[in-house]
C-alpha cells in the first residue's frame, strides 16, 4: 500500500475519533457529598475506567462514555456505551462493581451473583493506545512522505527534530548496543522507544486526550516486556544458548552433577525482560501518584480548617509543578532507559563463538 494512502487514512481515522468524541461527552450528576477519601481519590486518576473523565463544571462531572464489549457466559455478546451505567444502573445484566474481588470492573450478575463475563471493552487505557498509535502513525507517515516527496532536502522544526531523535537513538543507543547487525532490530526498537515515550508525555497532560495512565499499568509494560524477550530469545544464536546451557567459562563442577549455573543463566533469561517491566511500571506510576497525593492533602488539610488548605494548597501547588517539571525529564528517561536495555540483551543474545575470542586475544 502506498504511504499517501495510509497517510489518508490515519487522518481519516483521527477525524472519525474527532467526530465521535465530540457529541459524546456526557453530563453526570455530582453525587451526593460524602467524606474525602484520599485512596479514591488518588487510585480514581491513575486506575482504568470505562469512560474517559474529562472535567468538572461547578456540580457537573463531563466525562467521555466508551464503548462496552462484552461476552455473557449465557446469552451471548452485548457491545453498547458506557453510558448506559448513568447514575451507576445496571444494563442489560452488567454493571461495574463498585466494592469486592472485581471492584470498578465490569460484572455480569447471575443469580445474584457478580461473574467476570469476556471483557473487550475500549477502556480509558484502551482508548489512550489507540490514539498514541494513531498519533505516532500520523507523526512517522508525514515525515515519511515528506521524504518521498523531496529526499534530498533537510526537514525542520517538528520534523527536524523527530530525524535528531532517531539518529541520536541509533547512533548512540542501538548501534553500540546490538552492535553487528543492528539495522535488524533498529524498527522494533525505535518503535519501543517512541511508544514508551508518547505514552509517557500523553499520560502527564491533564486534559483529554491525556491523563492515562497507560505506562503505568504493569499489563502494558508486560506486554512490552513479553515481547522484547520473544525478540531476544528467538533470534539468538547458538553461541547464547550455550552460554547458558553449557556455561563453558565456569568450572565444571557447578555445571554438573547440580546444574546450578545451567539453572540461574537459564532464570536470567526471564528475570531481565521482567526488570524492565517493573522498572517501567514502578517509575511512572510513583510519578503520578506522588503528583495526586499533593492535590489530596489540599482536600485533606481544607476539611480541618479553610485557613490549613489554603495555606497547603500553595506548598502542594509548587511541589505538583515541581514533580510535572520533573517528570518531563522522566518520560524521555524511561523510554531511553527501556530501549537501551532491551539493545544490550538483544547484543547479549549474540555473542561471538569462544574461539573468536581466543584469536582475538593472541
């Protein structure tokens, strides 16, 4: 398919998301004021949800329904809107648990009971992937058919800077760290990298379409793991997997008869994918947590005394932009630091035979 073509569509894509989102912002009531609960309020913003909340107007909550897809265990598939659980009613036999094992999950009741049907829904998460992929199709197909249509001038602004990136990220990232035969990995791991990044600067923006948090939810962190260690592990050589089987550096009574080396290089080969999984999830949840506990104290503090949350909410206000300014620096981080690790396993899983070593070194 031509890049024109696909360039077309992703802009058609965009619009028809433009056109959907708009007429459904939903108005919904303010419920009744209860207590502040601090872990509500900070597990509210940074968990999953079934419609995008956008923002408050006076006692007017304006959120964006998603759309519900899900297969009951009896009566077959429903696919409707989110907003069909107005005022927290039930709709066609589900609703979201609001306490229990599935609590802000979608349940299907059965005989009085709440049952997890097969659950496709377009979360909040769902829908942030969606348009980070749409956006970096946007941003990449553009860049490609403005090198289609004129090779051989040199772009600008947003474009320049998108081409320093990529260079910068093979020239000092991928290339030292796979080494030969870089230029195999360098899609996948150029990918990774701006997916990681996109979906980090998309989650620290506060309004539509940000604010997800998606690389903060260890199921999409796994997933980025799981495949890096698919694509280091299939595409190894042989000398990696004796490296690990046969171990040929270390004595051979820790190979046999208790193969204890054979045994930790062969957990090594899932503990590192899983580093970078918990890394990934551990830094940018912590940013957006510590973000939401300095609003919650000016809530905490202002129901003691008005005096108290006024004088808080100044300390919580700086130290909230602080930690945005801050996280600035951490979403490039952690996308660099991701794709750096997965190109030294990706160069690990490659190295050269023990004789070529050897020759090297006389």
């Amino acid at each position: 398919m031509k890049i024109e073509s696909i360039y077309k569509g992703v802009k058609y894509l965009l619009l028809l998301l433009a056109l959907v989102a708009v007429p459904a912002f939903a108005a919904e009531p303010a419920k009744a004021k209860e207590a502040f609960s601090p872990g509500e309020f900070i597990f509210g913003h940074i968990s999953d949800a079934y419609s995008w909340h956008v923002t408050k107007v006076g006692e007017t909550e304006i959120s964006i329904p998603l759309l519900v897809i899900a297969r009951s265990q009896s009566r077959g598939w429903f696919v409707f809107s989110s907003a069909k659980f107005h005022n927290e009613v039930a709709y066609q036999g589900f609703e979201i648990a609001h306490e229990g094992t599935y609590k802000d999950k979608l349940v299907e009741v059965v005989n009085g009971q709440q049952v997890r049907p097969l659950d496709l829904s377009i979360t909040k998460n769902v829908a942030s992937l969606l348009i980070s992929a749409m956006l970096l199709l946007w941003i990449f197909l553009s860049l490609a058919k403005f090198y289609r249509r004129d090779p051989m001038k040199a772009p600008g602004g947003f474009q320049g800077a998108i081409e320093v990136v990529i260079v910068f990220m093979l020239d000092e990232v991928i290339k030292p760290g796979v080494g030969k035969g870089y230029a195999k990995y360098a899609p996948y791991l150029l990918t990774l990298f701006f997916f990681i990044l996109v979906n980090n600067m998309l989650g620290i923006i506060p309004i539509f379409p940000g604010g997800a948090n998606l690389t903060g939810n260890i199921a999409t962190t796994m997933v980025l793991a799981v495949l890096s260690l698919l694509i280091i592990n299939v595409f190894a050589n042989k000398e990696y997997w004796k490296e690990i089987f046969l171990v040929p550096t270390m004595p051979s009574w820790l190979r046999f008869p208790i193969p204890l080396m054979p045994f930790l290089e062969l957990v090594s080969v899932f503990t590192k994918p899983l580093a970078l999984c918990i890394r990934l999830f551990a830094n940018m949840l912590a940013g957006h947590m510590i973000a939401m506990v300095f609003m919650a104290m000016i809530f905490i503090f202002g129901a003691i005394s008005p005096l108290m949350g006024t004088g808080v909410s100044i300390f919580a206000l700086f130290f909230a932009i602080f930690m945005n300014l801050l996280e600035l620096l951490v979403v490039f981080l952690q996308a660099y630091v991701f794709t750096m690790l997965t190109s030294f396993f990706i160069g690990m899983a490659h190295p050269e035979p023990h004789e070529a070593h050897a020759e090297a070194a006389h």
